[in-house]
C-alpha cells in the first residue's frame, strides 16, 4: 500500500460560528483558509471544509452494524488507540452528544475495533475508531494471515 494522500471533504453546515467551535475548539483541528461561507479545518492530517449551507443538510437512515444502528451518511478517522481514548474522555467531559457511545466492536473477532459516533453542531455525523492492531482496519476473518508465519513452500511433489 502507498503512503496515504489526504482527503479533501466537504459537508454543510447550519452556523460557521458553532463550527468553528466545535471543529477547531472541540476537536483542535488547525483552521486554514475561510470566508463568508465557508471554513477549512485541518482534520487529523485531512481537509475538511464547511460551507454555510442551511438548507443542504441530509436527512439520516441508519444501517445495523454488530447490534448498533449505525448512522448514514456518517465520516471519520482511524486513530492510534491511546489517541482515540484521549479524544474520547475529551468528548465524555465536554458533554459531546454521542449517537453511539464510545464502545468495542466485533471484540474477539479480526475487525474488533473501538469506535464511536458524534453530532457535530449541524447534525453531521462523526466517526472515530481505533485498532489495538492497525494492520487490522482491511483484514478479513477469511483473509486471516500471520505476518510472522509466512505459508511455507514445499519442493518437489
């Protein structure tokens, strides 16, 4: 797999102030350039951008994900896990509105993953989770494979 290449998203939102507050004061994403409708926020190494759009927000179906209704459309990033907790217990204290709580998913399994759902202020939907074992985000319970034990070949037959 190459390097990754930043994202560039953009989503509506209702009120650029409560944006910012929640973008850049919340979750301390950098701000990059703006103007009257518009913000560009650095997201975990991404760009995101606001547009002021009142009457563009989506309405919101949800999709049964390991016992939990999962919103849709929703984004996100993959964290390391000492960041996903520290960016969890932020959340927790500021009184975040979760849709999904900060919880383990598919705990046992190769996709078991700590995840959790926010509203941002204009009611977009915000993924966040982490893997104790990153190299885990695309692995398969078929496509299971010990990077340690490489398959052996045999000569002759």
């Amino acid at each position: 797999m190459t390097d990754p290449v930043p994202f560039h998203l953009a989503l509506p939102v209702s009120d650029l102030a409560a944006a910012r507050g929640f973008y850049g004061g919340l979750l301390g994403c950098r701000e990059g350039r703006t103007d009257e409708g518009w913000i560009d926020f650095e997201f975990f190494g991404h760009q995101l951008v606001t547009h002021l759009a009142p009457q563009g927000l989506r309405t919101r179906v949800t999709n049964n994900v390991d016992g939990e209704a999962v919103p849709v459309p929703h984004f996100g990033v993959v964290l390391p896990w000492a960041e996903w907790q520290r960016l969890a217990d932020a959340l927790k204290a500021a009184a975040a509105p979760f849709l999904i709580e900060p919880t383990i998913r598919f705990e046992g399994k190769v996709g078991e993953q700590a995840t959790m759902f926010v509203l941002d202020p204009s009611g977009n939907v915000l993924e966040f989770k982490s893997f104790k074992d990153p190299d885990r985000l695309f692995a398969t319970e078929a496509g299971r494979r010990d990077k340690a034990a490489p398959p052996v070949e045999s000569e002759g037959a």
